[in-house]
C-alpha cells in the first residue's frame, strides 16, 4: 500500500502526461516506471513471455512518440494497454513464434501446504488455463485481461479497446464461457 505522503507527492498520470508534452522527461521516466509492471503482466498473459522486455520498451516508444494522440478519454493506462495489444499483434504478424502465457510467476492459485498431488493439479490447472487464455480470440482476450487481471470496468475496457461497453461485456461473457470448458 502507498504512503499518503507518498501519494500526494507524486502527481497524477495526466499532469505526467501534460509534463512529457512540455518536453518534461522526468514525467515519462515516471509514468514508464508507474505502469511498467502491468504493461508486462498484460502481456505476458497475452502470450509474449519471452518478448515482454522488448514488447514493453517497443510500447513505450510508440505511446511517447504518439503523445499528442493521447485525449484523456481512457486512462493513461488502458490507452499504453491499447498500444502493447497493438505491438503484440505487430510482433505476431511479422512472424514471432507464439508462446504460452504465464498467469502470475510464482504466485499461487491456493495454498495446499506442501501437497505434491495438489501442486501438481494446481500446475496442470494453470497450464490448460494459460493456453486457454492465449487461445481465445483477440478481442475476447483482451477484454479478459483488462477485466480480470487489470481490473478494469467495463467503461474502461470499452474506451481502452474502442468497443461499446456492451461489446465489451459479451467479449468478456463469452470468454468465461470458453474458460470454464477447460477448467471444469
């Protein structure tokens, strides 16, 4: 949990934002570092394990390099979320061989003590699941990411991805769905 004088010491994305646009490049060094590890979360579990670096950096360059484009209309967050979406794909298309994607290294699911049989169960489970994710179309995948490892409403996966909040809500419906048919 952040310190409340640490909070209010450091100021909020869009005053970051506007800082970097007045050539402020201590405001980008903070923003990259605010938002670095859910940039990478992201698309790890998208599928670009062993790009993730290379993929962060790459995203970062375009959303700076397209600061100007940046309206407000989403958080500064979901729209560098938009950006690496589009930077996986690129990557993708140019021939990237696809890999799985990892939930949360080291993290986790539940706590079985040191039960080999359940590890082992827990490990298979978020394999099927990692593949499953990664398997999803695109637009249902990314919905589910923002929704269920980013947090976000529907107003903002809906502004991030530039869909409807009611696109966004079948996206992330029918991506349940498709998930629940391998883990049950």
């Amino acid at each position: 949990m952040t310190r409340p004088e640490a909070a209010a010491a450091t100021p909020p994305d869009e005053e970051l934002v506007n800082g970097w646009r007045r050539g402020d490049e201590g405001a980008a060094a903070i923003l990259v570092r605010r938002h670095t590890g859910s940039l990478a979360r992201f698309l790890s579990a998208a599928g670009a394990r062993d790009d993730v670096e290379d993929l962060v950096q790459e995203t970062f360059f375009r959303a700076f390099r397209r600061i100007d484009t940046f309206r407000g209309d989403a958080t500064f967050l979901a729209w560098v979320l938009a950006i690496g979406s589009n930077v996986l794909k690129d990557h993708r298309r140019r021939g990237a061989r696809r890999l799985p994607i990892a939930v949360e290294e080291g993290k986790e699911v539940a706590d079985h003590g040191s039960d080999p049989a359940n590890e082992a169960a827990e490990r298979d489970l978020l394999a099927q699941l990692e593949v499953a994710v990664a398997a999803l179309p695109p637009m249902q995948r990314d919905v589910f990411l923002l929704r269920a490892q980013q947090g976000f409403d529907y107003e903002g996966i809906a502004r991030a991805l530039h869909t409807t909040v009611g696109a966004a809500r079948v996206h992330y419906h029918h991506a349940v769905k498709r998930l629940k048919r391998v883990i049950m």
